[in-house]
C-alpha cells in the first residue's frame, strides 16, 4: 500500500495535468509542479484562492479575468465556487493555454481542483463554448449585486435537500433574510440609494459566508442563505454576526446619517421535508421576526 502510495505522489507531481486541493477555507493546501508553474506559487506556499487570483491579475499571471472591476468579478466568482458537489467548466490563462477545470467538494468542504490542457480544439469551437459559459454564469448572477441570484439559490437548495436526505448523520439550515423598511430607503433618498443599499448590504455579508455556504438575492430585497452541514446554534452565530455587521453599515458617503437593519428567519432541514417545505417554515420565521419589531432572527426548529 505504501508503494502504491508513494506511486501516485509521484505520479501527480510529474503529471501535466494541474491538480490542487483547497481546504473548507479555500486555503491551497496542495499543488503539484503544473498547478504551481502555472499559477506562480511557490512549493511552501499556501495562499487563499481569492489572494491568489488578485495577486496573479496584478502581475498578469494565471487565469484571464475579463473584466473592469477584479472586486466584482471576485463576489460572483465565489458566490458560484465550491457550493456544488461537481462542476465543470472551461478557462484559459495567459500564456495562450485553454484548460478544462472540473471542481470536487466533499462533505467537509475540502475541494479537488483538476485540470487538463484543451488548448488543440479548434479556436472557433472555443469561442462558442466561451460564449455559451459566460450566458450560464450571467443566468446564475444578480445583475445588481453580482452575488447569485434566485435560480441558482433554488437549485442549491434542492441539492442540499437532496444530499442530506441520502445521508441520515447530515444537516443543513437555510436563514431568508430581508432589509427592514426598505421602501422607505427609496421613497426618502431614491432607488440609486436603494440599489447603493442592496450592493452594500451583499459586499458585507459576503466575507461572513463560508465557502460551502451560498449566499444570494431572491427578489427585491430578499436574500437566502443556505448553509450545508450546519446546526441551528451553528447557523445562529452565522447569522447574529450579519445582523451586527449591518446595524454598523454607513453606505451612502453624502448621506452619512443614512443606516439599516435587517430582518431573518432560521430553519433546520426535517427529515423526508421538501425544498419547498424548508424554504416555507424559513419564511415563516422571518415573518415572525418582523411583526416581532425587526432588525432581529427568529428560529424554526
């Protein structure tokens, strides 16, 4: 067994196909010499995944990222990483390489990234393909936030349903969480300063979010948070630390008086429960905290 083993060290160390695994964190905790050489990292380091990805479009190295703000980009780009069991997709990276990525998470949040040279197809049928992931990425994406929007939030909480009710030891919660009087936000200062909210509001929550959570806007001002293989105390601590985090936030500059609450409902996944049950009793909860005076997390058992 040691042999094969030390075989297989050797084995994924000379290979040119790239392989990383990344901890529940997102940390690099493994890299062999394609991954390291492509992505200039050093044999003893091991940085976050979002260090390395601004560190790299500074010194234009690793991954092209198309875009005019590498801030947003990195916010949309998260709110899709590793909340999915397996994804698969294409990208390519500066020095003219294109690369088929696949993504395997486990349980725990540790994550297996490989990937494999695919840069012989033909660069017409790469644009296609190009194209057609950008169209899944904007469908998945809140225009406004860039966080995930409604049907990708939908679908991750079907797939959280699905993957606890085949594990009897797993739980999830889910939290929907709503900004307090937020027509009022609009009605005073306008919907520029309503939209400046919501964009600030997503931009805080965000670092709070574990990298197996999903964190999303649903509509208006509605946002769901799904955190697999969490407890309700767990999810409460989670949840607590956004309240506070909000009631500090100033996001208007020239309107420095300008501050909001949140409101949110807590539930745990039942057993043999439907998504649309467990998304219903989270609502319920959240209801309660609002007719209980807002700005606070009301838990469903």
């Amino acid at each position: 067994m040691n042999q094969i083993s030390e075989r297989l060290a050797e084995l994924q160390e000379d290979s040119v196909v790239m392989i990383a695994l990344y901890d529940q964190d997102d940390r690099l905790r493994y890299a062999n010499a394609a991954f390291r050489s492509t992505f200039a990292i050093e044999p003893d380091e091991t940085p976050l995944w979002a260090e390395l990805m601004r560190r790299n479009t500074r010194a234009g190295k690793g991954t092209i990222i198309r875009t005019a703000d590498f801030e947003t980009w990195l916010v949309s780009a998260q709110s899709r990483r590793g909340k999915l069991p397996f994804r698969a997709f294409e990208t390519d990276v500066v020095d003219g390489r294109w690369f088929w990525m696949t993504e395997t998470v486990q349980k725990d949040g540790w994550m297996l990234c490989i990937a494999s040279d695919i840069t012989h197809l033909k660069a017409s049928e790469r644009d296609v393909r190009q194209d057609r992931d950008f169209a899944l990425r904007a469908s998945q994406t809140d225009e406004l936030t860039s966080i995930s929007n409604r049907r990708f939030m939908m679908a991750a909480l079907e797939s959280m349903v699905h993957t606890t009710a085949s594990n009897d030891t797993a739980t999830g919660c889910i939290c929907i969480i709503d900004l307090d009087y937020f027509k009022r936000i609009n009605d005073i200062y306008g919907h520029q300063a309503g939209d400046d909210v919501l964009i600030d509001f997503a931009r805080r929550v965000h670092p709070l979010v574990r990298r197996r959570d999903s964190f999303g806007r649903i509509g208006g001002e509605e946002f769901m948070l799904i955190l697999p293989d969490t407890t309700l105390k767990e999810g409460e601590l989670i949840v607590d630390r956004i309240l506070s985090t909000v009631r500090g936030a100033r996001p208007i500059h020239s309107v420095p008086t300008l501050s909001y609450t949140c409101s949110a409902g807590l539930a745990e996944l039942h057993a043999g429960e439907t998504a649309r049950e467990f998304y219903a009793r989270a609502d319920a909860a959240l209801y309660h905290a609002k007719q209980s005076g807002r700005d606070r997390l009301r838990i469903v058992a």
